[in-house]
C-alpha cells in the first residue's frame, strides 16, 4: 500500500514541477511577497502629517509646536491661518491631524490656569487615527510633566479635547466594513474570470470557440460580462448589508459609487482575463489569480495606509485597482464625497481595465495563431 502511495506522491510533484512556470510560480512569488509585504504590512506611524492652527503665538504655544515638530511621528505639513484653510486640508487628506492652540492658549498657562487645545483628526481610517491620537497624548503628557515641575502654581495646565472628522467615535467597523465590500468584489470577480478561459483550454474547448464565427472581443466580452453583472448584484447585496444591519452610513450618491463600482469591476475582470489568457490549465489560473490577489489587499490600504509604506511599494500599488476603490468606497460611505473630488479615482481604474482588457484581447489572438 505505501509503495502505492509513494507512487502517487511521486508522480504528483513530477507532474507539479514538471513545467518551469509552474515552478517558477511557486517558489519565486512567496520570497518577492514576503519582502515586499514586510514592508507594507506596519501598524507603526512616522511622519504623519501634521497642520498647526496657531492663534495665540505665545513662548508656551511654541513650546508645544516644537515637541511635535521633534517628534519622528510627525511632520508639520501646513500651518493654516483659519478655518475654512483647515478644512481644506483634512478634505483632500494633505493632513491627518490639526492641532488646533487658542488665542487665549498661553495666557491661561501663565496664569496657572488649564487650557485647551482641540486636535482636529481625519476619522476616515480609525485605525490609523487611533495610533495618531495615542502618539499626540504621549506628547501632551509630557508637556504637562515638564510645564508642572517649572510651574509649580500650575494645575494640570494642558488639555487636549479631541475631534475626528467623517467618524465622531472612530469606530473601526465604519472603516473595515466598506473596505470589505472591495475586497469580496476583487474575490468574487477575479476568480470567475479567471478560471473562464483556462478552463476551457484544459479541455480543450476554447480552440473550438476561436474557429467560431465569434471574433476575439466578442468572446472577450461575452467572457467579461458575467464577472460583472455578478459582482454589480453581489454588492448591491453587501451594501444594503453594511448599512441597514451594521448601521454603516451612506453620505454620497449612489450614482457616484455605483460608478466606482462598475470602473472596478471592469478592471478586476480584465485582470482576471489576462491571467486566465496567460494559463493553460486551472492550477496555473488559481495559482495566477492568487499571485494577484494577497497583493492586491496588502497594497490597497485595506488594513495598513499606504501612505506608511515605503516609496518604492507606493508606486507599486498603482497598479492595484483595489486601491483606488477603497478611496471611492471610504469617500462615498463616510464623507459623501462627490464625482469630481473622486475622479483622480476613476480615471486609473478605467485605464487598468482596458489596458488589461486589450491584453487579453491580444493574447487570445495570439495564441490562435
């Protein structure tokens, strides 16, 4: 029985190893993913970005300033002089955080009095917030240890009344449960295309579709069209989900993420059809699409925020679809924001799905030849 066996284990890793891509797929893939996610993949925050609301402009107002300018978690982007400029700033997310010091800030210092600083936080990533808010009371704390062994008069001399913006409580299911939605969709859709053509080459049907009155785009899109019609009903689903059983809120048109949403799945479904055109067989398919896929979330700002990796896996997250509709996803969900603030979203979308579409295109005529 075991020789049997043996046999069998034997003629499996042949089978498996016999085709150079194949062996190529699976060992280079997971050493390239662990570097590069190791990167990726950090909860730690350096250099958030900071803007300084200074209405006071005292010694006391400076002192504060500069602990968080020293800071290696922060980095003082902008220093608004009102309102309406801070506003600006955490809209288009050029600051996570504002640190907001009263005209009135060292005066009541001096006097021995406390006084307030209000800290203005982007709540759109509450997981990224949450660290941010920890590292500015780390800072604060220190500033009243400092301020109350000079000081001895002083009270507890600095309080810091906190705000966040698009997430009052920053609650993490507000910001996980739309994130969700893009990523089932990435799941559902790339799989289905993917295995399309690759099926078909294994047994050996897709050579009698090519020899069909049907030109290559006509079987492109025939094999596009029902990743997306289920992908556009599963979300629906999944979006009447997220809001009437976990209460998420849904301040944009629908006209707007319905947008989105389509633009990501058109360019989900191409890159499922390319990787089904490169395969010829279903396990080089799954193996392709899973290649795609565990980068696709690491690298989409899911869990992580992109703007803490490094620049080199910056730029590689470009290519990944699944980023810009996080963007579109938290944007509609929790901000409402509008088509042309999320058009710099749409745009990179569309130019993946048809450029991975075009490719598709050309390798089924490529390999009917």
């Amino acid at each position: 029985m075991w020789n049997r066996i043996l046999a069998l284990v034997i003629k499996e890793f042949l089978t498996l190893l016999r085709d150079p891509r194949e062996r190529a797929l699976i060992v280079i893939p997971p050493l390239i993913q662990l570097i590069v996610f190791s990167y990726a993949a950090t909860f730690d925050l350096n250099h958030v970005k900071l803007a300084v609301y200074d209405q006071d402009g005292g010694h006391a107002a400076q002192m504060l300033i500069a602990r968080f300018s020293g800071s290696p978690n922060f980095q003082i982007v902008a220093r608004p002089h009102n309102h309406a400029a801070l506003a600006r700033l955490v809209d288009s997310e050029q600051a996570l955080m504002v640190l907001n010091i009263g005209a009135d800030f060292s005066r009541k210092l001096l006097s021995g009095r406390p006084a307030d600083v209000q800290l203005i936080i982007d709540g759109r990533n509450s997981n990224t917030a949450l660290i941010a808010l920890n590292y500015a009371r780390g800072i604060v704390d220190t500033f009243n240890r400092d301020w109350l062994r000079t000081h001895a008069h002083a009270q507890m001399p600095l309080r810091l009344v906190t705000r966040a913006w698009f997430n009052p409580n920053l609650e993490s299911r507000w910001f996980i449960v739309p994130g969700i939605v893009g990523l089932l969709m990435m799941v559902v859709v790339m799989m289905v295309t993917a295995l399309s053509v690759a099926r078909e080459r294994e047994q050996g049907t897709f050579d009698q579709l090519l020899v069909t009155p049907l030109r290559p785009i006509e079987i492109l899109i025939g094999k596009a069209l029902p990743g997306l019609l289920i992908g556009l009903f599963e979300a629906t689903l999944i979006v009447i989900v997220a809001i009437v059983w976990f209460g998420v809120p849904l301040r944009g048109h629908l006209l707007t993420l319905y947008t989105g949403l389509f633009l990501f799945l058109l360019s989900a479904s191409g890159v499922g059809l390319m990787i089904s055109s490169l395969a010829t067989t279903l396990q080089q398919a799954l193996l392709g699409a899973f290649m795609f896929l565990v980068p696709g979330v690491i690298l989409s700002g899911f869990a992580t925020p992109i703007a803490n990796m490094p620049l080199a896996v910056q730029y590689i997250t470009l290519l990944d679809p699944l980023r810009y509709f996080m963007a579109v996803l938290r944007g509609v969900f929790l901000e409402g924001a509008s088509f042309s603030l999320l058009w710099n979203q749409f745009w990179p979308m569309a130019l993946i799905g048809v450029g991975c579409l075009a490719g598709a295109g050309w390798l089924f005529r490529h390999r009917s030849t």
